[in-house]
C-alpha cells in the first residue's frame, strides 16, 4: 500500500505535519512534496535570496529522497515553481539544476513562474517524481534545456512542459494562445508517439497560461485543446498565472500517460458523479480516472454543473465543496477510497501570507488524515473564474495493498 515517508528532522517543512509528508511510495513511484526553504521552527531561510534558497531545496530534495531508499539518478519528474528575479530566470534554473544533477539520466522538467509564493521571503519550491530501480527511456527529438522531452519508465510515460517555442528556444506565434496551443499540442502528441503511445493514452494533463481570472482567458484556448482528445479523455487542471519565462509566450502544457510495457492499451474507469461541476462549455476531460491501480482526480473546484462559482470569494465554504466534490469522485472508482490519495496539489487565490496559507490548510489537514499524502501549496492572485478561490487535484494507488 502506499508509504509516508516523513521529512528528515533536520529539515523544515510547511506548517502541515503530520497530515502531510515529504515523500510517499505509491508502487513503483517515490512522489516527493513541494520542498521549500524553510527552518524547522518555521523561518524562512535566505528570504528574498532565491539563489541560495535553491540550493538549500535542492539539497532538501537530495535528503527526501535518501529517506525512500533512492537518489537524484532516480529522478524522472520536477516540477518548479519560482518567483523570477534578476539572474534567477527560467534559463538560471535549469542550469542550475543540470549542474546539480550531473547524471546520465535527467527527468523531464516544468518551471511556472509566479508573482509569489504562499509565505512571504520564500522564492521557489520544488516537487518530483522518482522511479528507484526502473529502466528509462529518453524521447527522441531536441531537448529542451538539456532536459529531455518526454520519459518512459514502466508503464507511465512522463512529459515535461511542452512550449510554442523553435529549436533555438525562440517564441513561436507571439501573443496567439490559439496557434500556440495547437503547436504544443503536437509537440505532446510527437513526445507520446516516440514512446509508442498517443494522447488517448494520457491520464492526467496540466495546462499553464497566462490569464487574469476571466472566462475569456481560458475559454479561447480551451476549445483548442478539446480538439485533441476523444471522449472519454484524461482528467485535467488549468492554471492561469500573470506572465510566462518568454515574452509572448501564452501558455505550456505537461502531461502523463500511461501504456502497457508491451504497448497494449490499459483499460480505464472513468467517474463523472450526476449534479456534479461542469466547464461552461463542453470538454472531454473526466473528472476522475483509474488505469492499472493508479487514480487520478483533476482540479477540484467550486462550481455547479453549469460553470457557475458557488459561494464566491469564500475560500472556506469553497474548500469545502472541493474537499466533498473530490469524495464523490473517488466513491465512483472501484475500490478507491480517500485513504489511497498519495498527493494533492492546491492553487488558490491569495497573496503571500504564513497567517493565510496556515487558515487554507487547517480544513484539508483534517480532511486527508490518516492518508498523510504529500503536498504542494501554490498561491497565485487569480484562478480560471471570477471569484474562484481554491482548487484541489489528487493521485494515489488502489492496488497492491
């Protein structure tokens, strides 16, 4: 069954032991939380100073992983996200991190910047994904930053953030959301195929734009991705954030899929409860989905079955239609329960507080225990609709207990 591993005491962590980890077995995953530069009394370390903030994370990652019985080679997945500073970009970090790394096998990588984090001083967090033991697959084609492209390991495929961007790192289509997510939706499309797979083998699918927490904002480049996928398709969350690492640059993509080691097609279960929330146009995305053991719920939101927000502007009466729209999601999955979440990931809207960031988590540290899942916490100044407050996604594992 899935493990929690606790965070090493001489690290810090977010304010939410012990109902949440630092890292979590789930089968052949290691799934490592958000790190973050933090004492053990809470102090943030080096604030304001993201250069050395990252590398403090990134020792921190170093030690979580020790813990699972893996390292940094193991690694097949990291996901950054950074407050940009002068010599601290996009570029900046994924430097960085090939130095840090210095291994023949790299993970795939997707950085999204964002105006801050949830506490004041803090300049960047990093999440990951290893697979101690497992043989690798790198996909063909150019690497983007010395990271490559998409990964195979097992069963799962891993694709890092696809961009509208040429061989040389430049823009493509600036300032067009629409021609850019048609040429990163092909760019997912090739990653997947050069790994035998397409994208109706996709189970979970994250998107970043740029947007202000409007409708029109996400409705635009919505309706481009639909386009792409049969029903019933993966689950999904889309995130807007204020600016991307590129000028012009208006929206990444990343995605895993999952494919038989022999390249058979696993069979899925999908959960689409009756009365539940709905997009305000149709969209082939399911809310939950179960491949082989592994479960997968996207971004949970406050809504009704037309695209309305329900209590607008309250975060805690919408935390807590998430938290119960994520129940009903899971009762529809055969044998899955809320005891076999292994991560969650909440976005909400807010500005850098330890005070606000403490008040959003106490209602979901409740709620997950004793699943003791890992977790990241990302505050942003919008979310996809008016008046939306918060947003909640989460994976695990039903087999092998």
């Amino acid at each position: 069954m899935n493990e929690p591993l606790r965070t090493p005491e001489s690290l810090g962590a977010w304010p939410s032991e012990p109902a949440f980890s630092a890292a979590m077995r789930c089968g052949e995953l290691l799934l490592v939380g958000s790190q973050v530069s933090r004492a053990t009394d809470g102090t943030v370390l080096h604030a304001d100073d993201p250069g050395a903030q990252l590398a403090i994370v990134l020792r921190r990652v170093e030690s979580v992983l020790e813990s699972g019985q893996a390292d940094i080679s193991d690694l097949v997945r990291l996901l950054i996200y950074y407050v940009p500073a002068e010599g601290f970009d996009d570029a900046a970090i994924r430097r960085r991190i090939a130095r840090w790394l210095d291994v023949a096998h790299r993970p795939v990588i997707t950085l999204v910047p964002v105006p801050w984090m949830a506490e004041p001083g803090l300049s960047v967090s990093i999440e990951g994904v290893a697979m101690p033991s497992m043989s690798r697959v790198s996909g063909v084609g150019a690497a983007i930053g010395e990271f490559p492209q998409a990964i195979r390991c097992g069963r799962f495929i891993h694709v890092g953030a696809q961009m509208a961007l040429d061989a040389d790192g430049e823009v493509q289509h600036p300032g067009d959301i629409v021609r850019q997510s048609e040429m990163t939706m092909e760019n997912l499309r090739q990653a997947l195929a050069a790994h035998g797979a397409s994208l109706d083998d996709a189970v979970k699918f994250n998107i970043y734009y740029v947007g202000e927490g409007t409708y029109e904002d996400w409705e635009v480049a919505a309706r481009v991705r639909a386009r792409y996928f049969e029903e019933p398709g993966p689950v999904a969350t889309g995130i807007p954030v204020p600016a991307l690492e590129k000028p012009g640059l208006l929206i990444k993509m990343e995605m895993w899929a999952m494919l038989g080691e022999d390249g058979s097609r696993l069979s899925r279960d999908y959960s689409w409860p009756e009365n539940h929330w709905d997009w305000a146009i149709h969209l082939p995305y399911k809310h939950g989905l179960l491949c082989d053991g592994m479960f997968f719920v996207g971004g949970q939101i406050a809504t009704d079955d037309r695209g309305t927000v329900l209590e607008p502007g309250d975060t805690e009466a919408q935390t807590d239609i998430a938290l119960r729209y994520i129940d009903r999601v899971l009762e529809r999955l055969p044998g899955v329960e809320r005891r076999h979440i292994a991560k969650t990931t909440t976005f909400y809207k807010g500005e850098p507080s330890a005070a606000v960031h403490a008040r959003n988590l106490e209602p979901r540290e409740t709620w997950f225990q004793p699943a003791a899942p890992v977790t990241s916490e990302v505050a942003l100044p919008a979310l996809a609709y008016e008046d939306m407050m918060i947003e909640i996604e989460v994976l695990g594992r039903v087999d092998g207990e």
